[in-house]
C-alpha cells in the first residue's frame, strides 16, 4: 500500500503517487474516519476494489490524520478503536492500493460537501468514482443527502454509488457500535463485528503490589495513548503481547476497575499474566480482549476476593484454551 499525505504543506506526496498522476492515473476513492478498520469497512473496501477494477480506476481509500471532532471541539474527548498508525497498519492489511490522509483543519471543515468534492476529490486527487458509505456524511453543512452527492459528481464528472452495510450477527456493524459493545464489555461481539479482539498497547508502571499480596502479581498498565478506549469495568481473559513483533503471547486475566475491597478510586488496569516470571516494569504490552469474566465488586476480605481470582484464573484458562 502506498501512502500519501494531503495537503502537501502538511507532508510531501507521494512521489510515487505523484508520477502516476501526471501520466493521467484516475481513481476510485471512499472516504471516512475508517477508525477501527472493522468487518465493515473492509466490506465497503472489497466494494471499492471491485468497482475500480471494473472501471480501470485505482482503488484509494481517504481517511483523516486525526478525527473531525478534535480539531472543531476543542474539549471533546476521544474514544478511539485504533491510533492513526494502528489504522494504516490496518488498511495496509486489506490489500488496499492507495491510502491518501488528509489533514483535516479549519480551513477543511469549512468546505461544503460541494466544495469538497470539486476542490479535494477531483482537481487535486483525481477521483472519478466515489463509494460512500452507508451513513457516510461529508462537508461542514452535513446536510447533503446521498441523492445530493450525486448531483454534485454528476456536475463535476465523478461517479457516485452507495456503499451497503454490513451486518454480523444481526447488528449493522459501524464503529459507534463497536464502542458501545467494548463500553458494556460485550467484547465478544465486539470482536465478532471487529474480525479481531479488541486491544489496547500500555506501558507497565508501579503499582501498589496488592495483586502480589494475594498471590497474583499484576502488571498495572497505562495505555501509550490517551484517547484509546477503555472497555468497561470488570475482570476479562486476555492475550498479552510483549514483543514489538507480536512473537511472544501469554494468556491472563485483567481487571479493570478502582479496587472496591481496598476502598480504591482511580481506575487502573491490571494484568495477571499466567506462567510468567520475570520484571516488566517499563516494557510496552498489548492485551486482547477476549472475554469479560465478571463485573468488579467489593468483597469482605482479601482472602474472599484470592479465592474469587482462583476461580477466575481457572475459567480465563478455559476459555483461552478453547477460542482461537
């Protein structure tokens, strides 16, 4: 996949893109946030494709370097599924030939859809045929209807064809639905509608070493970005990841939560990781998400809530076991 950035004061083009350009390469584009690059997404992606081959286009796929929200709502707080580069690894996977990342600022977000379509699809990324998706929306007015869309492509010579929807599982799968099911902790329909287990990348820091205390050792983990979602509170089997390379996986159990039997606040996230020894303070991990176990809740004794982990110890197992 080969990845340009829009506008070229934000970074340089690229070069590669930039010669297939003046030879008069044409493409077939949709645009979005695309956060998360779920089964979704990748339906309207093998869409494109189709589209473009029969059209002799290049399929390009348009996505934002950070999210609309961020730059117009300045105190708005992200929930996000993917960082930008989680994201492009992503979409690198779907066999995607051009990724263009725009820039989205101020002066972007007041285009109408019109505008847009004219001055950024067509005279500077030479989009003849644009897929959208099912609930795709686009230009500051937000109130262009699809039928709008193709009256404007018609007008500038682009093709416009709604994109269709995906549903797994009875659910129309969209990124907002994902984020629902993680915040309830439905993680495995969220990694039914995902094609993945959620995860989440954190570094491991001190903690109070209670999990110690009890017999379980934990790694308390904060997440390397901020604007990641936290699925909800409760106690999960997970995979770990400790290599950048992914090579090295462990099972275990994470809770999430404020520590109700030891009168806690904060949230933390803390991993037992099964058959581990050794120090990860400061090392980097990657938890999947594979199944919620239980909701937090207080217990009378520490003694109580050691045997309550036994037994979740002995189910995450199970589980980890069973599901691929």
């Amino acid at each position: 996949m080969r990845t340009a950035f829009y506008p070229t004061d934000f970074r340089q083009l690229d070069e590669t893109k930039e010669k297939s350009d003046s030879f008069g390469q044409r493409y077939a584009a949709t645009i979005g946030f695309f956060d998360g690059v779920h089964q979704g997404h990748n339906y309207v992606i093998r869409q494109l494709c189709q589209l473009a081959a029969q059209r002799s286009l290049q399929p390009m796929v348009i996505t934002f370097e950070r999210h609309p929200r961020q730059v117009l709502q300045s105190d708005w707080q992200p929930q996000l599924l993917t960082t930008l580069e989680e994201k492009t690894q992503l979409l690198g996977l779907t066999g995607i030939e051009w990724l263009t990342i725009l820039q989205f600022d101020r002066s972007m977000s007041q285009l109408s859809s019109q505008q847009f379509m004219s001055q950024v699809l067509k005279r500077d990324l030479h989009v003849d045929l644009l897929l959208t998706g099912y609930d795709n929306r686009f230009g500051h007015d937000r109130t262009s209807t699809f039928s709008d869309y193709v009256d404007y492509g018609r007008q500038l010579g682009i093709e416009v064809v709604a994109g269709q929807p995906l549903d797994v599982d009875s659910l129309r799968v969209s990124s907002s639905l994902i984020r629902r099911l993680l915040t309830e902790g439905r993680v495995r329909e969220a990694t039914a509608c995902l094609g993945r287990p959620y995860s989440l990348r954190g570094k491991v820091v001190h903690g109070q070493q209670i999990g110690r205390r009890l017999g379980f050792p934990t790694a308390n983990i904060v997440p390397t970005d901020s604007t990641r979602l936290v699925p909800a509170p409760g106690v999960y089997a997970v995979r770990i990841m400790m290599d950048a390379d992914h090579s090295t996986c462990y099972q275990g159990m994470m809770n999430i939560g404020t520590r109700p039997t030891f009168d806690g606040h904060r949230q933390t996230l803390e991993a037992n990781i099964f058959d581990f020894i050794g120090d990860l303070y400061g090392c980097e991990l990657t938890v999947s998400f594979i199944e919620r176990l239980r909701d937090e809740r207080p217990f009378q004794s520490a003694e109580a809530l050691a045997e309550q982990m036994r037994q979740d110890g002995d189910r995450a197992r199970k589980i980890l076991q069973v599901v691929n």
